[in-house]
C-alpha cells in the first residue's frame, strides 16, 4: 500500500525533495504549498522541479545532501547529510544536535 | 459501465450516473452529519473521472504531489515475516520505497508496553538517526484500554457503564488518563532525546473522548518540553466517540467532534501535523465511500492552519475495509484526496 502511494500522489522522499518539504512540515509546520515554495527557494529550483528525479538527483549531488544511492560513493550519506540539510533550510534537526552535543562541537 | 468495488473489497459494476449518484449521497452523508460545505460541482466531476477511468491505477498530475507519512510503517515489514532489524526496515523504506518520512515503532503498537523497553527503542532510533537521511518519527498508540484492569490499574469502564455506574466509570476514565499522558510522555521523550524528529500518536481516540484528551494533554506537555519536536496526531476514526461524555479541552467538548473541529483542538495543543481519519462502509460503495472521505478532509483541511495528512488504508480514506487494499482503489483515494480534498499528504 505504501507503494501504491508513493506512485499515486507521494512526492518521492529522497529520489526528489519529499524528504526536504516533509522537514519543513514536521518542523515549522508550514502547510504543501508553503513547505514547497520554502524549499525549491533553498534549492535555488522550480517547484516544478522538486519532484524531477533527473534534475533532483543532480541537485542532491551538487549539493551532496545524499541520493537513493547512498551506499555508492563519496556521497554524504544518513547524519553527515542531515547536517548539510540543516545549514541548506536553515532548520536545527534534532539528530545533529545530538551529534553535536555528543562530539562536543561546535557548529 | 464502470468496474469498481464495494467497501468490503468485492467487485461491482456502475454506470457512470450510478457512480455519480453514490459520490453525492456520499458526500451529502458526510455534509449533514458534520455540517460542513459541500464539493463543488467541478470537484464531483473530478470525482466521477478518477473513479471512471479504465486504468487499474490512477495518479495526481505533475506537480499535485504530497507528503507521506506513515503509520507504523516499519511494523508492515515485520508483518511480512521478514527478520530485519528497524535501522534496515527504515534504510528500505527512505531508499527502497521511496518515503517522505520515516516511522520507526515497535510491535507491541501501545506506549504502556514500549514504557519498560525505552532504552531498547532508543539504542534503534539512535542507530537510525545515523544511517538515514529523511525526517524520523517514532509511533504508537495512546491505548487507553491497557490501564484497565486486569492489564492495568484502573477499573474498566466498559463494564461499569452497562451496570449503570456512570460516575464510577468516568472517574476510571479519569484516572486512566493520568497514566497514559506519563507514559505518553515519558516514552516521547525517550524517543526525541535519543534523535527522532519527533512522535506520532497514532490511532488517537480509539477508546473515545477521554484517549483524545489524554492525546491532548500529553502534546501540551511535550510542546512545553521540547519547542522543536515533530508531534503528528493521528485519529482513529471520523468522530470522537463520547465514551466518558463530559470532557471539555481548551472549553470544547470533546465528545462527537468531527475532523474539522479536531484539528483546531491538535492545533491548541500543539501539534504539528494532524491524521484526519474518515471510516470506510463496507456496506456502501468505493465511490460513495471517497465521495464522503474526501468532503470531510476538504472541510478538514480548510480549516486547519497546520498541514493535515488524511489517513488513507485499510478501511479509512475510502479504501476498502481489506488486509489487502486493491490498489485501483487505493491509486483513487490516493489522487482523490491530493487533488479535491487539498490536503498537505496522508
């Protein structure tokens, strides 16, 4: 049933930029639209274009914020992506900071 | 004529009025008993086009697309027989399947049992947290009836209340409430401390008005704690079931409140992304069933200033009341309630 979702309406997590809208979700509570716009201006994209495997999966490269492949590679990858994700959103996410306070960095 | 289903899964066929004439008596259902607008006339045709198509699966247009969220999502692997451990499951589900989001949970679905194996949920989320990228929350549900005697402490209302013991059996209510809101937020805090992004309450209301208020009461706490976390109140059903009757949240009674009226109580509380549920008939057909859903998360998702994910599986959100839900079905409900019922995902 997930997979019928995910290809009926879903937006694709981290094929795309779900992952991302989903964040602005969770955390500031901004509503689709909002979320979307908030995060394509981040990206420097087109809203359009936050749902373009093809074009996303070189921005998450560009950015390297971690694709589907995220075992292949150089690629950041789990929490090393998330502290990128945090600086592109300007969020605090919760695992980073619990990284943070369990290396004793500073960020 | 059109091949569609029943709300039990089994196949029928409709002319297109027919198809039509049930997505309006759906809908018309779901105006009176929540008294809320109607679809527009564009919306029903809408309707009528998703359900008509002759494809076994249908989807939004580029550029329609929503969030998912998942209601025990890692526990459908389990289910399956398959012996991963929860850090795989997630890895599959953001890379594999696609997720929006991620939720990690336990099997035993209820915060009273996971209460004595918080450190064992928390070595897994602290895992996760490392190897996925997407946002993690971790659910269960509020499970009122578990602090009922004799699994719990209190006595059980269930059976006070066909004895006539009205007052005895609001106070038990009462009591378990208290309960559930510690363990509620106990587990909660575990789950955040350890790196989740925050919680979903899932199934909430399951036991009635007194579980929703303790849902209530538990997000009130955990805002407080934590400004930042990540709270998703899920329903369990459609309306508000006053089993204690008399219990009031920010001067609202509780007792027979619909989801639009809901999510403005999640909204007070503090909560960030609210499940509207709305309970298939399996007596009534797919398209009366999404004509009724998708009125009700429309009017839902109007009034609600935080996004809203409408719950749409088995036997909620249209789909039919199956352990496997038909994705003809599903793929419609699916487009339906992004494209006419405007919601922020499911």
């Amino acid at each position: 049933m997930a997979l019928a979702h995910m290809h009926a309406s879903g937006m694709g997590g981290i094929r795309t930029a779900g992952d991302l809208v989903a964040r602005m979700q969770l955390s500031k509570k901004m509503r689709l639209n909002e979320a979307k716009e908030y995060v394509a201006g981040k990206l420097k994209v087109s809203v359009e274009d936050l749902v373009d495997e093809v074009i996303m999966n070189e921005v998450r490269q560009d950015l390297d914020i971690s694709t589907v492949y995220a075992g292949m590679g150089e690629m950041s990858r789990g929490i090393e992506s998330k502290f990128r994700i945090a600086k592109l959103l300007d969020l605090e996410i919760n695992s980073v900071q619990r990284f943070l306070r369990k290396t004793n960095w500073q960020y | 004529m059109v091949v569609t289903r029943m709300g039990d899964g089994s196949f029928i066929t409709m002319s297109k009025d027919e198809v039509r004439r049930d997505i309006e008596e759906g809908m018309a259902d779901a105006v009176k008993r929540g008294k809320i607008d109607p679809l527009g006339v564009d919306e029903i045709d809408h309707l009528v086009d998703i359900c008509c198509r002759p494809q076994k699966f249908v989807s939004v247009e580029k550029g329609n697309e929503l969030i998912l969220s998942y209601d025990s999502g890692a526990l459908k692997i389990t289910r399956l027989g398959i012996p991963i451990g929860m850090p795989q499951i997630m890895q599959l589900y953001e890379r594999a399947f696609a997720a929006d989001s991620l939720e990690l949970a336990y099997v035993h679905y209820s915060f009273k049992p996971i209460k004595s194996i918080v450190p064992e949920e928390q070595y897994a989320v602290a895992e996760t947290s490392l190897v996925t990228t997407a946002p993690l929350l971790y659910g269960a549900m509020p499970n009122l009836p578990l602090y009922t005697k004799p699994d719990g402490p209190c006595d059980n209302a269930a059976e006070l209340l066909p004895a006539g013991k009205i007052e005895e059996a609001r106070r038990a209510q009462e009591e378990a409430v208290d309960y559930a809101v510690k363990d509620m937020v106990f587990v909660s805090s575990g789950v955040y401390e350890a790196g989740a992004d925050g919680i979903d309450f899932d199934t909430t209301g399951a036991a009635g008005d007194a579980e929703f208020y303790a849902t209530l009461l538990a997000t009130e706490k955990l805002r407080a704690k934590y400004p930042d976390m990540a709270i998703e109140i899920g329903m369990a059903g459609e309306f508000v079931l006053g089993f204690h009757g008399q219990l009031e949240y920010d001067g609202v009674r509780l007792a027979g409140l619909y989801p639009h009226k809901q999510v403005k109580l999640a909204e007070k509380a503090g909560a960030s992304v609210f499940g509207a549920v709305v309970n298939t008939n399996s007596s009534r057909t797919f398209p009366w069933n999404l004509g009724r859903a998708v009125t009700f998360c429309k009017a839902c998702a109007e009034a609600a200033t935080i996004p809203v994910h409408a719950n749409v599986g088995m036997g909620v959100g249209a789909v039919p009341l199956v352990m496997t839900p038909p994705i003809d079905c599903v793929s419609r409900a699916s487009t339906a309630m992004a494209e006419v019922g405007k919601l922020d995902g499911l």
